[in-house]
C-alpha cells in the first residue's frame, strides 16, 4: 500500500515537458538530497528556462531559500547537489 506522506506544490514550476533537461524526458522538477538538506531543482515561466534551487523544509516542504541562477536548464544533461553547492553535467556522452 502506497501512502502520500506530504506534497508541496512549488510556485511557477514547470511541468509535462516545459523545462526538461537537454536529453528530454519528462525531467522538470528534480528533488536532491544532500548534507545540507532537501532542495528542488526546476525551472520558471519567469527565470526564462534558466535553473531555480529552493532549499525545503523536509518537516513541511516548506520553501526555505530560493536561487535563480543563469544556467540554461535546456543546455545541460543533469544537475545534483553536494554540500549546498549545485553541480551540472553537459552530457552523458
């Protein structure tokens, strides 16, 4: 049996497609977890395609703290956290 513990809608994220990373999928929002917490890593209508961080809460999924960067989330493969710094990948090749 399958149970919703907590969800959290993140304002503005793209969906279905919109925001995907290069290889396509439907990759918009990606969850990381790392030493420093749980974060998001997605894309807005508003940031223009480029990557937006938000820390959560992990209580409450509760935006913490929220970062725009100029990184294109089109132009990269995959993107992780490690100890609250943000990491991309060009490709799997």
């Amino acid at each position: 049996t399958e149970t919703v513990k907590a969800e959290k809608e993140i304002p503005g994220a793209g969906y279905h497609g919109q925001f995907p990373y290069s290889w396509g999928g439907y990759t918009d929002i990606d969850l990381a977890v790392d030493e420093a917490g749980l974060w998001v890593i997605y894309s807005t209508d508003e940031a223009k395609g480029a990557i937006v961080l938000s820390k959560l809460n992990p209580e409450n999924l509760e935006l913490e703290q929220t970062w725009e960067t100029n990184i294109r989330k089109q132009s990269v493969a995959n993107a992780f956290i490690i100890c609250g710094t943000l990491y991309t990948v060009s490709s799997y090749k």
